[in-house]
C-alpha cells in the first residue's frame, strides 16, 4: 500500500471502530499523541506515569475541583456532538477556577464508558476537551479509563493562586453584589434546543481573566460562578442567614433576550433569576469599592450591580438545580 | 419526643432512605458532617467552596493521580461492604502517589449513582472513603455528586514531594529491579473468595511510608506501584525496549500461599507473575545501590530482589490487566 494512501485507511478503520478495538494502552497512546499534536504538553511529568508531577511556583497556594459530566443526565449521544460535550465539560470545570481567581495548571480526566463505544465519539469528547485545554493553557495532566456501561467524564481542574488571594464564597452585610456579562442565554438556549428538537450548543466561557482580576482588588470579598442560577449561587455566595433583595429588571441579560423567551412561551424574569450554566462571576464588594463601570474597564468584561446585602433570611425566589431533588427537572 | 430516643428515630428512618429522599446538598452536608465528625479538616478551604485551596510548602512539588471504581467493573454492590469498596477506592488512589514517593494532602470524590441507592451503601462508601482519609492524613477537600445509572466513584488525590525527588516509571541497564512485600495475595484472596462465594476483602495498603523513603535514596532510579501485575507492570517500569529475566521463585509470595493456590487448582507461579491490585512498590536501583537487607530496615518493610535490567524486548510471559481489552477477564 502506498504511503498517501494509509491515513484514509486508517481513518476509514478508525471511524467504523469502537473502544474495545483498541484497548486500554493504546487509548492512553492515543489521548497523548492527540495532546501532543494539539501542543498541549503536560509542565513536567503527565500521562503515563503513577501521577502527574506540577511543579508548584513561590507563594502560590493549589486551587483543585472536580465536576462530573454523565450521559443522559449532563449530554445526550442522541442530540449532543462529542466535541461540545468535550469543550463544555472542561469549560464548566474552569470556571470553578475562574470563580477562586485561579490559573490553570492542568486538568485530569477519568473516562468511563461501555467498550462498544464508537471510536469517532471517544475522539470527538478528546478533541473538545484539548480544544479548551489549548485556550486556557491548561495541559491534560494525567487520568484514569474504565469501562462502564454509561459514558461519564470526569474532570478535576488545577490551579495556582498567590497566597491568600484565593476568592472565597464570602460577603458581609452591607457588600454589594455584581456579576460579570449577561444571565439566562444559556437556559435559553436550552430551551429554544428543545423545542427545535436540535442539538444543544453553548459553551460555557470561563471567566478565567475576570477572576483573577477580582483575586487583585482588595475591595472584593467573595465570588462564585453561576452554575446553578443565580438565585441559588446568591444563596451559595452570601449564606443562610442573609438575603439580597433583586429587581429581575437589574439582572443583565443578552440583547433581545425577553422577545426571545416571550416567544417560546417562557417567562423572561424567571430564567434570568434560575436560568443554571452561564458561568458567570457573581462577586460581593465592599460598600466602598470601585463602580461597576470601573470594574467593566479592570476586568475587560460588562459588570453590573444587582443589590445590597442585607440581613435576615432570603425571601422566596426562583431555585437553582440540585442533583438528586426530587424536583430535578431538565437534562443536567 | 425525649432526647435519647432521637437519634434512633432518625437511625431508622436513614437506613430505610435512598438518596433522592435527600438531596444534593444536604448530602454535601452530610458529607462535610462526617468528615468533622471522623477528624478529617480539610487544611484551608474544602468541601461547599468552588474548589478546595491547599497551601503549598516551600520547595515542594505537587502530585495528582486519578482513579475510578465502577459498579460491576471493580466492585459489586451483591457481594462487596460498602464500607470496603470505600477504603479499597482510597487505598489504590493512595498507591499511586507512594509510587511517586509523595506525601498525602487531600483528594476529591466524585461520586454518580442512581437516585433510588440506599442511604446505607453511600455512608457505608462515606465511611470507608474516611476511614482510609484518616489514616493516612489525606482530608477530603472536595469533590462532585451526580445522579447516574450506575455507581461510580472517582477519587483525584493530591501530594506533595520534595523538588526533583519523585519517583517516575524509569530503569537504567544493569539497574537491580526489587519489591516490597509479599505478591499474589490479592489475586489468590479473589479467587478464593470466588471459589466460595463470598465477598472480596482485601483492602489494599498503599506503601506510603515506604515509598517516602526511597524517593530519599539517591540511588532509587524508578519506581511504580504493582497493580495490573508484575509483569505488566516491571514492563511498565523498564519500558519497551528492555527486559529484566524473572525466576518466579525468587517472586516474594505471602506464607501458606503455594499450597492454598494448589487447592483451589490455581498456578502459584502464574498469580505472582500475573495477580495484580497488590499495590506493592516494585522498584529499580542503581548497580551499587544498598543490598535488599539494608533497604528492609530503611523502609521498616521485607524487600526482595528479582533480577537486573538486561538488553532487548522482553520475553513472552504472564500479563496484567487492561482496560477495554478483549481478553479482560475478571472483574476489575
């Protein structure tokens, strides 16, 4: 067989194979041959050995979180590409960073799925996830494969952050609350995928500049992203014992969003107040910190004021998600 | 209802629940409970933050290794304790930063189940997860709950290691390959327990002490953690292109084990070379290296010599574990 002719072989075998075509060592081949084409090579030791080695810099303390992403509860084979569930994944899993003002140093992830899994989609969910790797310089460091017979990635995230800069979930009384960009695009955007019948599309964008810009002003006290929604993730930020009272009117949301809703039926305060995954930075400041238009300018992003801390419980409002509720209603 | 009569009402009515009665964050909560209650802090910010933050320690390296254990693939919820499956999981996580000679600071879980699992098997899990956190200083620091069709668990934990001292997978020629311990126990106790029906246990001891201090012994060229096998693994360890000739003899085989192999009409010789989930310390040294004596007193562990690297792809002989691979036997 001639040399020009064997990658078109290959690929034609490669798209017809599944996972148990290959096994286990030569996928872990595979995953380090596709980081190193995406020139996302790990900082010192990675795949292939016990554990990934990160060399750890003077003065800064490790950030890490883990998120799991699960077939038919997080993405759907039916609707959803490989390459979103990919990107997405390690997307969201960013943004935990951006949220403790972090920079990435790598990410590890542990793939589980039945062995009759399509080669096409293992390398699909594999290009999303260097994709986002490559855009947020954060190499895959390291992972585990198993097989299952339900398709589940999990990824666990490092960080650096200057010690004591860390942003924690915190806000005191009196604190006023801002959120970088817009709500509810997201939850719209699932909802206009349904009811097109089409695949789901919106990547998350972690606001991983913004939250390291936040990590430098003394003025902020506290941050979280909105994963949840932001009635939740208010909850989250500023405690049980507190409230914020919000004017949905306040709440920052994508040009021409209310049409949009109104036109699907949805109610466009409710979305913008629990509307999870836009990956926002939600952030308390201290009364006499800078103004939201001088924080637009510092963190290179829209950032809106929402409202004051104030004490007392939260009155009712829109929800945030919950695995396991008995309530639990979308695809999550 | 009178004070002490309490806590069995509530006994009770946990042992009827299953994890939709509960919730996602109230079994974050419960988690968070359990890990005070078990004396587990985490050392600066853990679980219900968006990440965790561990300080890092002056010229010191970080460690990160990944591992999953998936239902009817590594445990099975008819024969194994929860509580085992628990301690098993963090054992085997905590192996692979002994092989790197790291010390434990933290891990997270990630955990997915069907909503309709009984509340006893997630403490059960909880409990042996902090059981094995406690006993070898390890906090849980955070992690990610997600419904799911099947149980998983996967555990990232994290060390540390001094500069330039970890161990990688690395032998020179000529380098002595040697091993702590005893191997064969863990495949032998599975094939007995299989043999009987009854449930696996034998919960891993992962050499942390011991791989410590050969990351202190400049002679230490490599080392790796026997869990697919000694063979697997040793090729692991030299790489492809080399080979270290092994007389299973020489093999260090728990006592009685030779005859209890033979009574359940089981090849000793074949479980040494092939029986993985042992997690001993399987290691090259350089030619003038110390003896194997002089290693037992520094690691306070039995160490044996197996042979030395030679030139040339090794010969045919049993092998480990893998993944996806068509051959895959047993429940792993």
């Amino acid at each position: 067989m001639s040399g020009h002719r064997r990658p078109s072989g290959r690929a034609r075998r490669d798209r017809a194979a599944v996972l148990r075509d290959l096994g286990e060592f030569p996928l872990i081949d595979r995953i380090a041959r596709a980081a190193r084409r995406a020139g996302v090579a790990p900082p010192a030791l990675g795949i292939g050995d016990d554990a990934a080695l990160l060399a750890s810099r003077p003065g800064e303390d490790w950030v890490v979180s883990t998120d799991a992403r699960v077939e038919d509860v997080h993405f759907r084979w039916r609707t959803d590409a490989p390459r979103t569930v990919g990107r997405t994944a390690l997307a969201a899993a960013l943004s935990d960073l951006a949220a403790m003002g972090a920079r990435p140093r790598g990410f590890t992830w542990a793939f589980a799925a039945p062995d009759s899994l399509p080669l096409p989609a293992f390398d699909g969910l594999l290009a999303g996830l260097l994709f986002e790797s490559r855009r947020h310089a954060c190499p895959l460091v390291g992972g585990n494969l198993t097989r299952a017979r339900e398709t589940s990635l999990v990824l666990t995230v490092l960080g650096g952050v200057p010690r004591g800069r860390a942003l924690r979930r915190r806000a005191l009384l009196g604190d006023r609350i801002l959120v970088t960009g817009s709500l509810g695009g997201s939850a719209l955007a699932r909802a206009r995928a349904e009811s097109e019948g089409k695949p789901v599309r919106c990547i998350p964008e972690p606001r991983l500049r913004a939250g390291r810009a936040l990590a430098r002003i003394a003025a902020v006290r506290g941050c979280i992203d909105v994963s949840d929604g932001l009635a939740a993730d208010l909850a989250h930020l500023i405690g049980p014992d507190r409230h914020c009272p919000l004017d949905p009117a306040r709440v920052p949301r994508p040009r021409g969003f209310d049409a949009a809703c109104r036109r699907l039926g949805l109610d466009p305060d409710a979305l913008v107040l629990s509307g999870g995954d836009d990956y926002e930075l939600l952030f308390a400041l201290a009364p006499r910190g800078p103004s939201a238009a001088a924080l637009s300018r510092r963190l290179g992003t829209p950032v809106s004021e929402l409202g004051r801390v104030a004490e007392g419980p939260p009155t009712a409002a829109g929800t945030g998600f919950a695995h396991f509720a008995p309530a639990s209603g979308t695809c999550r």
